[in-house]
C-alpha cells in the first residue's frame, strides 16, 4: 500500500515552486529540473499534485493568493480618495521587487491566449483582484456588486504595467497614471 498523502509536504513543495517559478517563469517548464532544484523528485510532484499542469495550476493561484494578500496588507488603510488608493497600488504593484509577479503574470496571460486549454482558471487571473478592488473602490463602485470599477481599475493598471515591463519607461508610466488620476478626479 502507498504513502498517504502529506498536505504539509505538499503546502511546502507548492510554496518553493511557486518560488521557483516566480524567479524562472513558466515558458520551458519542466518536472525534472524543478524537482532537482526543490530536492524532490518528478515522481513526487506527480504524486502530490496528480499532474504537470495541476501543480502549473496550483502555482499560479499561489503566486496570485500572494500577490492580493500582499497587496491588501500593504494598501494603507487610511487613504482618503480613489486616487490615493490608485496610487498606492501603482507604487506597490509596480515596484521592482514586483517584477517577478508582474512577468509571471504576463507569461500566464499570451500563453493562455495561445494555449487556453492549459489555463481552464484562467480568468482567475482577473476576477481573483474584484475583491480587494472592490473594498478599495467602494467610494467609486456603482453598488456593492459592482464588477465594472474593479475591471477598469485593473485594466489601467495592467496597461501601464505592460507598457512599463516592455519600454521600461517609468516617467512616462507614473505620467500616464497621473493622468487617469485627474480623470477621476473629474
């Protein structure tokens, strides 16, 4: 008879994957290199995680838990208007030390576009943020299920992020929110 599961092992493995992956991406993945740097081997993330893509999956909904965990923790409770808010996750999301998260999350998204069988949580990618938006929009939302306020908010956000991964243009980025920051001032 097999070794019964082990959620704890399984919890740290998953942990130092998403690690891995945040620091390596995903394009080329596979199980025996990420087993060797995780001191485990291919037959073991089988094991816990049941398939290649069921850890992939499983290591993107980490990196995203962390991500709106981290950014909530770090929003400042205090802030008095949307625009505050806005700028506050601009500075937080598009720090360097971000930089992993915001390529990983790029990686997952023209993947996906390419390969939307590999990615059926997908979506997860943008819906996971309502909450957190929401609570941090709610001056601004239309109703206490509002969708649209917090798609929009991400939306201008993804944008700049993109545009600053891919040109590295900081000025004109900051300048960019600074401009959706006067829109919605009006």
């Amino acid at each position: 008879m097999g070794r019964p599961p082990d959620p704890a092992r399984r919890e740290a493995t998953l942990a130092r994957a998403t690690d891995y992956v945040l620091a390596h991406g995903l394009a080329g993945l596979s199980l025996r290199p990420l087993a060797a740097a995780l001191d485990t081997s291919p037959r073991m993330l089988l094991y816990d995680f049941g398939s290649k893509q069921e850890l992939v999956s499983a290591v993107l909904a980490e990196a995203r838990r962390r991500g709106a965990t981290r950014l909530a923790e770090n929003l400042p409770a205090d802030a008095a208007s949307p625009e505050e808010h806005l700028r506050d996750i601009w500075a937080w999301i598009s720090a360097p030390e971000r930089a992993p998260f915001v390529r990983l999350f790029f990686e997952v998204h023209a993947d996906g576009l390419a390969h939307p069988e590999n990615y059926p949580d997908r979506a997860e990618a943008i819906t996971g943020w309502f909450q957190t938006l929401g609570a941090t929009f709610r001056d601004i939302a239309a109703g206490p299920d509002d969708t649209i306020t917090p798609t929009l908010v991400m939306a201008v956000i993804r944008g700049l992020l993109f545009d600053l991964t891919t040109t590295g243009d900081r000025h004109r980025a900051d300048r960019a929110l600074d401009r959706f920051c006067e829109l919605l001032r009006r």
